[in-house]
C-alpha cells in the first residue's frame, strides 16, 4: 500500500463508472472530451481532486441530489499530476455525478494519447493515435482517479473520420453518424477495472480473426495491424488461440471478456501492454513474416503473447492495490508466460532459457548495493516508473519458480486459484497470495518468502565438503552476494526486515543432485549454516555434487577447489543437464566478478564447454565472456584475450556451420546463430570473410540469405566494413518495410570501426530516419561498440535536452539509455559521469544512475586487481 510520502488522491471520493466521448483530430494532433463519472461520496469534503496532467479541464460540474453545481475553481498541481475543483460548497456523503470538458494534445513521447506515423501500403505518410496508460498516464488522455486501487467500468464513445477504424477493449455495440467525414463508435461496458488497463486506439487498422471454442465457452481473438501487414499476425493469433485454452485450464477461471485482441503499433515505447481485451505491441513483438522472420523472432513473439495473455489474470482480473506490488503483475506474466511457451513449443527448452534471460539477468542486477526488494515502497510517478526492471520481472519470476518446486507444482496452483478466485474483480498485496498458498499446502509461505520479497539481494551459498568417505556430508553457510566484496571488504549481510525477524537470513529451499544417485537431497535451510548428509551414489568414475540442480534457486554457489574441479569432466561430457552447465560457468564468473574466485578459474573452467551443444548455454557464456572482454578493451592484453575467445567458440563453429542441416529444429538456429556470431565479434578471419561474401549474395537477391542468418550477417558485415558497405545498410534500411529487418539493420550500422561512420549513425538516430521508439537501440549499440563508448556517451551529454524531452518521463528506454555509461572503467569517466549526472538530473532513472556508477567503481577495480594475473595467464 502507499507510503505516508507518497503522492495519492484523497480517498474522500471514488469513482464507479466513467462514461467517456473522445474526438481526436489527426491533422491538428489534439483531442477533445466530455466525460460523466458516477461517483460515491464517502466522507464529507470542500473539493475534489482528481489526476490530470497535460489536460486543459474547459467545465466541470457536480451532479448531488438533482442539484448542479458548477466549478467555481479549477486549480492544477503539475508536481502532483493534480486537478482540484471547487464547487464552492461541501460535498456531503452519498452518489453524485461529476460530469467534465476537456481537451489534450496528440503527443509525440509515447505515452498517455499520443500519435504514430508510418507509411501506408500506398507510399503515403498516415498517422494513427494509440493509448499507452501504465503505470500514471491515464491522466494524461481523461481526467480520473489513475491509481490502480481506484477500479470502475468504463463506458467509452470514440468520434473519428468515417473512414478509419476504433479497437478497444470491448466491442463495438453501437455505431451512428457524427456530422460531415465523422462517424462515433459506442464500445460496451467493461468490466470493473484500473484505469492503466483501458485502450484505445484510431487508425487505418485491418484484422485477421479466429474464435476459441473450449471448456470456458468462446471468445473472438484478432490480431490487428496497419493496413497490408495483416497476414504477419498469423503466426501470434494462431498461438494466442492455443494458449488461451491453457491459461483458463491452469487458472481455473474462464478469460472474463467477449473477445481478446492484438494490436502491433508501429511507434511503441515498451514491448507490449496488457491492456485487458485490447492489448498493443511493437510490431517486432507481434508480427512474423513467414518468408523473412527469424526463429528467435518467433519465440519473442510467442513468449511476448504469453506474457501479455497471462496478465488478463494476474493484473486485470487481480490488481495490486499500489504499485509497491508491482511484481504481483509483471513476475507472475514472466513465470506463467514461460511455462505457456514450454507447454505450446516443448522442443524449446524454455525453462534452460529462463535461466539464461531471467535467473541470471536478475542476479546480476540484484548482486549491486544498488539495486531494490522485490516489494519496494514508491511514492511518486518517478519511482513508480523505475520498478520495470529485472528485479519486478526476472527475479520475482524466478523466486515464484523456486517457491513452486519447493511446494509442488499442483499443490502452487491450487493456491493461485484460490488467491485469483478470492480477489477476482479487485486489488490484492503480497500478503494475500502468501495467505492463499499457505491454506493449499500448510507450508509457512509468508516467513519463507518475506526473506525474498521485502530484502534486496540475495544469498551465495559456500559449500565445504565434511564427515568421512563413507558418510560424507556438506556444510552450507549463507551470506549475501554483493559484487563489491571485490573491494576486499567484508561482505555485507543483507539488511533485516521491517519486522527484523530474520537478522537478514534467507529461507533457502536447497537441493542438491549427485552422479550416480537418483534420489538427491532436499532441505530448508533457515540458519546461518547448516549441515546435511549427502546422498549415495553408485560406484561410477565420476564423483561429483551439485547444489542447486537445475538452477531453481535464486542463489549462487561456491565450493571448494577440489568439488569445483570434479564438476569439470561432468561439464566435458555432457554428463550435468544444460541448466546445470549454464549455472556453473555463471556461478564461477560472477563470484570471479565479486572476488570470490580467481578470474583464471573462470577462464580455465570456459576450456571445458568445447563439446557444448545447447545454445542457451553458449548464450551465457558468450554474455560473460564478453564482459571480459570489455574490462581489456584497451589493455595489451587484449588480442591475446581474442584469439583465447576465438578457440573457446572454434569447435562449434565447425559443428555448427552456415548452413541448417536435415533435421535440425529452432534450437540449432539460435545455437547457430550465436556462436557464428561471436566468433566474428572476435575477428575470426574465416567467419568475418564467410559474413561479407553472403552479405554479397544478399544484395543481390535477398532470399539467399536465410532469415535466421541475417542479423548476423549483417552485424559482420558492418563490423569489417568501409563506407560503401554503410551506404548499402543504410540504404537496404530505408527500403525494407519490415520492421524486424530494420532493427537488424539499424543495429549493424552500430557496429563499424570508423569513428565518422559511427557518429553518422548517433546524428541520424535523432532524426525522422529512425523511429523515437528506436533512438535508444541505436544509441545504446554504438555505446556497446568497443570503439564507440566514448562516442556514444558525448552524443547523449551533447544532445541531453532531446532525450530529455522525449525520454525524460521514464520508462525501458531511458533506463536503458543512462546504463550505456556503465561500461567505463577509469576514475576520469567516472567523475565525468558524476558530474553530468549531478548537472542535469533524471528523477525517472535515479537507480539506474546509481547502479551505473557502482558499475564504473567495480569495473575500475576489477582491472586493478586482475589486469596483471589475465595478461600472464593469457601469455
């Protein structure tokens, strides 16, 4: 629930149905409206004060006891995103209708109503106007009461031009003339909901549609698209018919609304919104073009819809009450989305994946000082806009799928359908989800989790093997991980709870798997140590144990030399399952990271992936390897780090080849694609020629490159390239009007080595040649170039007011654009950061700035403590 700082309405007054008229006018930019909202009056009060902000309230009156009153005072708090309206007398208890004028700009940030332009099928420039409410940006199209615990129906007439279309949430019931060119489309009530989750959206959209027929009755699915792009929604209705079957069978309620559509919007900031009924994407998240689309294109597409689908659940149905709980929505889309993906697409390992993109991606943020608890108190729309990152997503996901393997998955769904069945229609808390599950299984759910959810950070186990060979057993100690014991100081527990009754332990669900042995050992660990006896194990070679099999638990694990190097041959042979080898390198990396570990050790211990088939595994990898490699841009012994990366990924280069084999699935092109690509990024003079003579081909005819090629192609092309091969790139990404190839593109003009050619790209990022929602891949890729971190960074000082304007609100992207300085490793960047940071402050990406420089500081001393040892061992 809110804090006492926090920026909330008063709860004197509460909203119960908005009945809402929009008029957008395409050619000027702006809208009108007229609204009448049925109110309950609950405690006396002299005013009303509601959310408005970038609006111009043109009449307000109040409707009591057949008595109207008119608005003697209408006052604006822009710090608080604020109307008050005075009607100059008290506003006693009971119902009323407040009825409001207003008008608003079509804007350009993404956000609230805003427009997109693009290119329609005929050549000619069109614009179309969308909705983008989450989290506070409803107040932005309509004055209301924009926090989630506020939920009403809406009742929502749209007037436009005769000849365009109008989705929303609901259907269309009513449709009648509106004056000269104008039509108004009156859509059917909605459901009780937040305000986020309404949509609205105006254009020359076109459909394609199917209907789902099940146990839960039927609902009408469309994918709707600017006009000619339509059939690339095939593949995402076909799946989103699919999985709507699975997620009424798991939830135990039906999908709630008439029909369930998918909306691609050319101009879009994040990657998707589930507004219920209606939910909209980027085009790349949405749409798949059978002849040009790649295989990790589909499966963005199919986990993105997952994710989506599964939040008409977990946040339309059941809302947090504020947005402290965040993670209530978001992780759980996460968890479900994936396990939607792996019951739809087994054959693509998703829960190997999840490792990969979302265990480990949320363990690196959260081993910073600078990083937030899972539930974590905000205050205003700043903060509230910061909780999108890893920790509400990717670790609240993964704690979610630890505490499922600890409780049993049919008993953890019992007690989701308890907890969505009790709160369907409203707002809950974390408190009440741990209440639903402790009543299905009878585990303490709430002393368990509290230690994950209300705590930053997160435990690395260390492991000493102890007792006899004949009755071995394990000694785990507890602390918490933090990448800045590098700095030799102690390594700091994890604060305590608000309740302090867990002196800052965490309740650790552990097993630990065994050669040989079938039968593992699973314990509670609640103490700053623990003793356990370790399973049996047949007679066979190898001996070796694994905590955390299958990398379920959030956590990190560090043993003893000697267990460490008997993990080795398990790795070479294949012998531990995917998840597992992909844990062991992360483990070992990021504990080199912290200074818990020789970096040496992570490098030796890379050697052992040279038979690795799985390409979830390699993802990693490479990602670690990488960073490597960033820390010695610069160093002597840089090309010698090279050439050492170039023999890690040789042998799977040649298993792998250009070329898919007969027999080979979706997991072989990833796995392609990824060593293919590293070894170019690491100058393999074979690979970069084999790049630049297909991209020959390609600009020939372009079907002889292979969908699942191209981006790496591409990208390698532009890295060996001169300013011929730029003019083409450019060239091709104005002709394509596919908008997966443009982002390929785009992020290959990142890559080259010329300094002019790069900062040709950063100008043009800002110009009408690269959609807003674009900039910051561009901007951020240069940044990610060896030779363009400086670059980067002076463009985005020079051009700050720009990204200000457009970004300055918050989001994904102006995360994204602050963290491009974290990459710098040296006390001179370091302050300069500091200094622009401190001269042109951004409220909306505080923590992100922060945890940038914690990465600047760690990252400076990383090299201090490790150049010497990585050059002689590379040497």
């Amino acid at each position: 629930m809110p804090g006492p700082d926090a920026y909330v309405l008063p709860q004197s007054v509460r909203p119960t149905k908005y009945t809402l008229k929009i008029q957008p006018d395409l050619e000027q930019f702006t809208f009108k409206g007229e609204e009448s909202v049925s109110i309950e009056v609950v405690e006396g009060a002299s005013e009303i004060v509601l959310n408005a902000i970038e609006l111009k309230v043109q009449s307000a009156a109040l409707i009591m006891d057949g008595v109207t009153s008119n608005a003697t005072n209408i006052n604006y708090d822009s710090a608080k995103e604020t109307v008050t309206l005075d009607f100059g007398i008290a506003v006693n208890p009971g119902q009323g209708t407040l009825t409001l004028g207003f008008t608003g700009v079509l804007n350009d940030k993404l956000r609230g109503f805003y427009r997109s332009h693009y290119t329609g099928e005929d050549g000619k420039e069109r614009t179309l106007a969308t909705t983008q409410f989450e989290a506070t940006d409803a107040r932005r199209a309509f004055p209301c009461w924009d926090e989630p615990s506020h939920k009403a129906s809406f009742d929502l007439t749209l007037v436009i031009p005769s000849d365009l279309v109008a989705v929303s949430n609901n259907p269309v019931v009513e449709e009648s003339a509106a004056g000269a060119g104008l039509k108004s489309l009156r859509f059917a009530e909605t459901p009780i909901m937040s305000t986020y989750l309404l949509a609205f959206m105006v254009g020359d959209f076109t459909s394609i549609e199917s209907k789902y027929t099940g146990d839960g009755g039927s609902t009408q699915i469309a994918v709707w698209t600017t006009r000619g792009k339509e059939e690339q929604g095939r593949f995402a209705l076909e799946t989103s018919v699919r999985m709507l079957g699975f997620f009424n069978d798991y939830f135990g309620i039906p999908y709630p609304l008439e029909k369930l559509d998918h909306i691609a919007i050319p101009d879009f900031a994040a990657g998707a919104m589930e507004n219920w009924g209606a939910i909209t994407y980027r085009e790349t998240a949405l749409l798949v073009d059978p002849d040009n689309s790649s295989a990790g294109t589909r499966q963005r597409v199919a986990e993105v819809v997952a994710h989506e689908m599964a939040h008409m659940w977990f946040g339309d149905l059941v809302t947090m009450e504020w947005w402290d709980d965040l993670w209530l929505n978001e992780s759980f889309a996460s968890w479900m989305g994936n396990k939607a993906v792996d019951w739809a697409f087994p054959e693509w390992e998703m829960w190997t994946q999840f490792v990969n993109m979302d265990t480990n991606r949320a363990l690196s943020l959260d081993g910073l000082k600078n990083s937030h608890p899972i539930e974590q108190e905000v205050n205003d729309p700043a903060e509230i806009g910061q909780l999108f990152d890893a920790i509400s997503y990717s670790k609240g996901a993964s704690v979610i799928r630890m505490l499922e393997q600890f409780l049993g998955p049919a008993t953890f769904q019992r007690g989701l359908q308890v907890y969505i069945s009790k709160n369907q229609y409203s707002n809950a808390k974390t408190e009440d989800l741990w209440a639903a599950l402790e009543t299905s299984s009878g585990q303490p759910v709430t002393s368990i989790m509290n230690s994950w959810t209300k705590q930053m950070g997160y435990p690395v186990l260390q492991v000493d093997t102890v007792g006899t060979a004949d009755q071995p057993e394990l000694e785990l100690s507890q602390q918490r991980f933090v990448y800045d014991a590098l700095l030799g100081e102690d390594t700091p527990l994890s604060p305590a709870l608000a309740t302090g009754d867990t002196g800052g332990l965490w309740r650790v669900p552990i097993r630990i798997s065994r050669s040989g042995s079938e039968e593992g050992t699973s314990l509670l660990m609640d103490e700053r140590s623990v003793r356990t006896p370790l399973a049996p194990r047949s007679g066979q070679a190898q001996d070796w144990f694994k905590v955390n099999p299958d990398q379920a638990g959030f956590f990190r694990v560090n043993y003893q030399a000697a267990d460490w190097q008997r993990l080795v041959p398990a790795v070479e042979s294949l012998e531990l399952p995917a998840s597992d080898r992909l844990g062991i390198q992360n483990d070992a990396y990021s504990l080199s990271r912290a200074g818990l570990l020789p970096v040496t050790q992570f490098l030796s211990l890379a050697k052992a992936y040279g038979n690795e088939t799985d390409a979830s595994v390699w993802g990693d990898l490479s990602s670690n390897m990488r960073d490597i490699e960033v820390m010695l841009a610069g160093e002597p012994s840089h090309a010698r780090f090279q050439a050492f990366a170039r023999g890690i990924f040789q042998p799977a280069v040649q298993r792998a080849g250009w070329d898919a084999k007969p027999g080979e699935g979706h997991l072989d092109a990833l796995l392609r694609s990824t060593v293919l690509s590293q070894a170019g990024s690491y100058e393999d003079a074979g690979v970069l020629n084999e790049a630049k003579a297909r991209f020959g081909k390609y600009l020939k005819d372009p079907s002889e490159i292979h969908p699942d090629l191209r981006g790496l192609v591409f990208g390698l092309a532009g890295q060996s390239g001169d300013r011929a091969t730029y003019d083409q790139l450019w060239k091709l990404e104005e002709q394509t009007t596919l908008q997966e190839e443009k982002i390929r593109l785009l992020m290959s003009l990142t890559r080259f080595s010329d300094l002019e050619l790069l900062r040709e790209t950063l100008e043009r990022s800002l110009s009408a040649e690269v959609r807003s929602q674009d900039t910051i891949f561009v901007v951020s890729g240069v940044g990610s170039n060896l030779k363009g971190q400086e670059l980067a960074w002076d463009f985005i000082k020079s051009n700050w007011p720009e990204f200000d304007r457009r970004y300055g609100s918050g989001g994904f992207g102006l995360m994204r654009l602050v963290s491009v300085c974290g990459n710098f490793r040296t006390q001179e960047k370091l302050a300069d950061v500091e200094s622009f940071f401190k001269e042109n402050p951004a409220p909306a990406a505080e923590r992100t700035i922060r945890q940038a420089l914690e990465r600047i500081r760690l990252n400076i001393h990383w090299l201090e403590r490790n150049r010497e040892e990585v050059a002689g061992w590379l040497a």
